[in-house]
C-alpha cells in the first residue's frame, strides 16, 4: 500500500511514518482500529466517487462542514460535535433544508467507514456510525406568482436576471438547466419554423432524473434566446462576458425585497410556469413533459406533432386572459415584448 505523507519536510514526514508504523502494529499484533479523521475520510470519498453526478454538490457541503469536524477523529463525530457546525449554518441563513444535505453528506461518508471501508487488518474505519438527527426548520413551500406579482419583481430585476427570470417562467426550466445552458444544445426544427434546446446527459451536465430532455420554447422564451444570441460563444446566459453562477444572489433579493416578495426563489418560476399550464387546461401528460419530469415517454425523439402540440401548450402561459391572441413583430426585442405580455 502506497500513501502520501502530505508534507515536504523531511522530519515531519519520518514523525508521520513512525507514527503509521505504530498504528500498523498495533492493529496487527493487538487488533487495535487504526484512527482516520473525518478529512482522510471526506478525501477518500471524493476519490472513490469522483464520477458521482452530484460531486460538485458534495465537494460544496464538504468544505462548509470541514472547519468544524475535518480534524475530528471519526468516533468523535455526532450530534453534539456537530453542534458548531449547525449553528454555524444557521447563522449564514440557509435553510433547514440545505443543511439536511450538508449533513446527509457527511452521515454517508460515516456510514461508508463503517459498513464498506477496511483497514489492512480488516478492521472497518469506524464501529458503527452514529445517529446524526436532521435539522428541524420550516418548509418552503411553493409559491407561484401572479402576474401582478410578476410584473412588480421583474421590473426591479437587473436586465442579466430578468432574461432569466423570464425565460424560466416560461420554460419551467431548473436553475442549472438554465445557468449550463449551451448554443451547440439548440436544435433546428424547419418543418415547424422554429428550435428546441435538447438538454444533453455528459461530463458537461446532467438533468436532474439524468434523462436527456427536450425544452421547447414558446413565443417569449424565444425572443429572450434570440435577443442573448452572439454575446457569448457557448453559454445563452451570461452577465459581462461571463456564464452566471447563481440566480439567488445579491440583486435577486435586493428585487425581491423592493417588490415585496422577500421570499421568492428562482424554482418558485417553475412553480408559476406549471401553475399557469394547469390553469390553462394543458393535460398531465404534457406538464409532465414541459416540466421534464421523468417518465416512460420521456424521450428526444418527439416527432414534429408531438413537438408542436407541446409549444401548443407552452404558448398558453404567454396569455393572460383566456381567449386573448398574442401578438408579437417577428423581430420584437425584449423591450417590446415586455410591453406585449405585460411586464414593462
């Protein structure tokens, strides 16, 4: 077995294989369970799954929790050591939700040490995992917008976020499918005039049901797509030159707060776009599909009619009132179909 001592110096790194030596000796000849801290544990499972789609999640909830357990020996991790840390989040302001992932994090490396790792001996990395109990907070719930509301946040939302804002609400899209989004992911339909994103399954991204998925665009989300074209080479949505980050940031809630919506969230634009189509009367069967739910007809393989009854549907969402026929200039830009829909 070959491993990193994790130091150049010479000195330390003789203390270190003494101290590994002994560790290795007394495991053999007295059956005794070698340490590893919480950071040699977080490290070996960052190896061991580095082709997990949600890495990147996990690396996150990692370094929010490494400055309270990393140097935590594994059988001194629980509730009550995990005490700081909690508090710590808590004080940082997110939810009870997102730190119920941070902590499902952290109990499956413990859960990995105990029922799958092993020492050379065979003795596994820890006893057995502690109970480590889920914070308790409120649950958001969903909250879809009316248009009433819609127009007092948009209009308080800097230009970068209201393109955004205004292609979720009338895409359903999740945040990353947003964010990730891609110009070589756009596919020409000619037979209907018009294109869809088809969302793809690489190294680049993944869904959330890891099902590759068909976005079709109905008349505003396609003036907003038309109108970012050729400000950047690859991703659709950019802020000065560069792909977005995040959607909740700084001037999401300065917005939300001047328009008196101190609690609304990007996905609760989802939440709107699927409220509106169920409004409208759009079947199940096609919600599911425009949200990108997963299902057994889940496929990018639609056929020209099932692409156009799916627009069909989306369009609905552009309309206001029932009945009402949307009219848009071919070539409108975003300032004048904000005036159209309402939203200037």
């Amino acid at each position: 077995m070959v491993e990193s001592c994790g130091t150049s110096d010479l000195n330390e790194a003789e203390r270190y294989l003494a101290l590994r030596m002994e560790e290795v000796r007394q495991a053999t000849v007295y059956g005794i369970r070698p340490t590893r801290t919480f950071q040699q544990a977080a490290l070996k499972y960052l190896e061991d799954y580095q082709h997990k789609k949600s890495l990147q999640r996990d690396i996150y909830s990692l370094d929010r929790a490494m400055p309270h357990i990393g140097q935590l020996r594994l059988d001194r991790i629980h509730n009550d050591t995990l005490a700081q840390y909690r508090r710590a989040r808590r004080a940082d302001g997110v939810s009870a939700g997102t730190i119920n992932k941070e902590l499902s994090c952290i109990r499956r490396i413990l859960n990995l040490a105990a029922r799958v790792w092993r020492h050379d001996n065979g003795m596994s990395w820890l006893e057995a995992p502690p109970l480590i109990e889920m914070e308790q907070g409120p649950v958001k719930k969903p909250y879809p917008l009316s248009w009433e509301e819609q127009d007092r946040f948009f209009q308080e939302l800097p230009s970068h976020l209201q393109r955004i804002a205004l292609y979720k609400v009338n895409t359903g899209c999740r945040k990353q499918e947003v964010l990730q989004l891609r110009w070589n992911w756009e596919v020409q339909l000619p037979e209907l005039n018009t294109s869809v994103f088809i969302l793809p399954i690489n190294e680049q991204f993944q869904t959330k049901n890891s099902q590759e998925r068909v976005v079709v665009l109905n008349t505003i989300a396609h003036r907003v797509v038309d109108e970012q074209r050729g400000r950047h080479a690859e991703f659709v949505f950019t802020y000065r030159g560069n792909p977005i980050k995040s959607i909740l940031n700084s001037a999401w809630k300065r917005a939300r707060t001047r328009a008196g919506l101190p609690s609304v969230r990007a996905h609760d634009l989802r939440h709107t776009f699927g409220h509106r189509l169920r409004a409208a009367g759009v079947s199940f069967e096609d919600r599911q599909d425009l949200l990108g739910h997963k299902s057994d007809r889940m496929t990018t393989h639609y056929s020209a009619p099932d692409i156009a009854r799916l627009i069909e549907a989306a369009e609905k969402v552009c309309v206001r009132r029932p009945n009402t026929v949307l009219r848009i200039a071919p070539h409108a830009n975003l300032t004048q179909i904000r005036t159209v829909v309402g939203t200037a």
